[in-house]
C-alpha cells in the first residue's frame, strides 16, 4: 500500500497540535508492525589476503575491490582486482605513492586512499571502487557515513556511483550518482540505488579530482540493503514513531530537535518531501541506521512555521 505523509495533517492515528507554534510535533505510529528493513548485506568484518578478492559468500562473489585503470570509471574494462600486499589491497601498475589503496580495519570501515592527477606520465586520477555482486534480482540500496581526510592539496571528492550490468561476457556501465563530499567527518551521502537482477553489480567510488592532491576516505558501516525482491519498486513495510518538527526546532532546515538526540531527521537521510519524490529508500535508512535506538523516533521536519504547502512524504507500506 502507497502511503503520503502530510505535514501537518489530520488523521485518526496522529494527534495534531496547532501548525504555527514554535515547536510541531506530531506522533504517528504506523500500527504495531514490526519494523522489517530487508535482507542486508555488511562488507566483511575481516577481509584481507586470507579471505581473497573477491569476497565469496557460498562459493559466490558478493563483493570485490577495483583499481580504476585507465582512469575512468565508466570503461567496463578498467576494473581491475586489487591484490593483497602485507596489509593492504594494491596494485603497483598505475598507482603513485601508494595509491590507490584499501584497507578494511575496525570490523568493517572501508579505507581507501586515492590520489588526484599527478602530471606527466601520472596525469590520472588513482581511483578505487568497492563493489557489490546481487545475489538474486531486486532493487538494491547502498548507504553508509563517510570521513574525508584531505592530506594534499585541495580538490573535491565525490561519491560516484555506477551500476554494472553483466551481458554475456562482459560489462555494461550505468551512472548511478554523483555527490560532492566535504572534507571532514561524518559526511551522510544520499543513499546509491538502482534495481539489479542477479550478477549484476553496484560500484561505490571515490573519486578525487584536482592535481596534486590526496585523501583518505573511509567509508563507515557500509551495507547494501535489499529494498524489494524481483525487479518491481514495492518496498517493506515501515513502522516507526514519526515525529513532524517545525524549522524553528532546530536550524532552518527543521533539522533535529534540542534534546532529542534519538530523533532521526529523514532529510539527513535523502528524504525530499516534496510530494513527488518516492521517499521510501531514505525512511527505510533511517530506520534501518538506528534500529539500535529502540522506538525510533524519526523527524519530518517542515521547511517553515507556517508552511504553504505543507510538506508531504511518500512512502510505501504494505
């Protein structure tokens, strides 16, 4: 069942407070379901020499480390496995100063250190991709929180994202995303998504573009959730405490509440509320990123206290 959540609304499931005080709350609870976020799909805890490239789950591949080279990420030909050298994942043709590299630590995080263009016969980007194989059709959502340490220079990195298609023996190269990330901790991309059948692979790069420049960026429980089997766009159900907040409750953006530290704001996690836009993705990563915080409360915030329109929330439930 489609669902669009009015902000604010009246319905016999909410209790509705007057729309223009300086703090709107809303409490719905979508019945008393059990919140089902999908079949999920973690990086490996421990993933080094041992375990190999790729990473075989039941004898199948299910995720794999890429160098990009020849740089560009949309030439099915320039995935090319990293190996394992000492402590880390790397390949010598086509790096510089040691990168690209790869190393997953601390049960999971993905680090992955890039290069920019370098000049001369290194005038390319040193690029690595970490790549999800779909075990069976279904429309895929990958999602996850990024640190940014910019150690030379000053270029931009960007989060790309691409869908690989397998056709007979070899690949075809979809975009999927494309999104600017700052150089610091705790940058929460939109999520990456595309509906793939089996064998068919989404690939998570990032991407430092600028001469003379590096980083490190470490992607933070990165997981890839199964939003709906076979090749349709329906989704789980959602249950949660959904929680409307008005822009002076927070920032300008009607970002989280003062004190309410569990509240999760659907905006931070690619929710538009625009009416239009099928919101479901980012509720189902909201939910999903904080299951640990019991109820859950989640944040629909409204762009102003008074809001013409009202903000307006699809989302699908069965």
């Amino acid at each position: 069942m489609n669902m669009i959540a009015h902000c604010p609304m009246t319905s016999s499931l909410m209790l509705l407070m007057p729309q223009c005080l300086t703090r709107l709350v809303v409490m719905m609870l979508l019945c008393s379901v059990t919140i089902d976020a999908g079949e999920t799909f973690a990086v490996p805890a421990v993933w080094g020499g041992t375990e190999g490239n790729p990473y075989l789950v039941n004898g199948q591949p299910r995720w794999h480390l890429d160098q990009i080279f020849p740089a560009n990420p949309e030439d099915s030909s320039a995935y090319l496995p990293l190996s394992w050298s000492h402590d880390h994942w790397f390949n010598d043709k086509g790096s510089q100063g040691g990168q690209p590299a790869v190393t997953i630590k601390d049960c999971g995080r993905v680090e992955m250190s890039v290069r920019g263009f370098g000049g001369g016969d290194l005038e390319f980007v040193k690029g690595a991709a970490l790549v999800f194989r779909a075990p069976h059709d279904g429309h895929y959502s990958f999602s996850c929180l990024i640190d940014v340490m910019r150690w030379e220079g000053g270029a931009t990195t960007q989060l790309l994202g691409y869908k690989r298609i397998h056709s007979g023996s070899g690949w075809s190269i979809q975009p999927l995303s494309k999104e600017a990330l700052r150089p610091e901790a705790g940058n929460r991309p939109h999520p990456i998504e595309a509906p793939l059948r089996a064998g068919d692979e989404m690939a998570i790069i990032p991407w430092h573009d600028g001469h003379f420049s590096g980083a490190t960026v470490t992607l933070i429980n990165p997981v890839v959730t199964l939003v709906a089997d076979g090749m349709g766009r329906d989704t789980p159900a959602l249950a949660a405490a959904l929680t409307w907040e008005s822009a002076t409750g927070g920032t300008t953006a009607g970002r989280p509440l003062p004190g309410n530290a569990h509240i999760a704001n659907v905006r931070d996690y690619g929710a538009m509320g625009d009416g239009r836009t099928d919101d479901t993705v980012a509720i189902q990563r909201a939910i999903t990123e904080n299951r640990n915080t019991g109820s859950i409360p989640m944040a629909f915030p409204i762009n102003s206290l008074c809001p013409s329109p009202p903000g307006t929330f699809r989302f699908a439930d069965e």
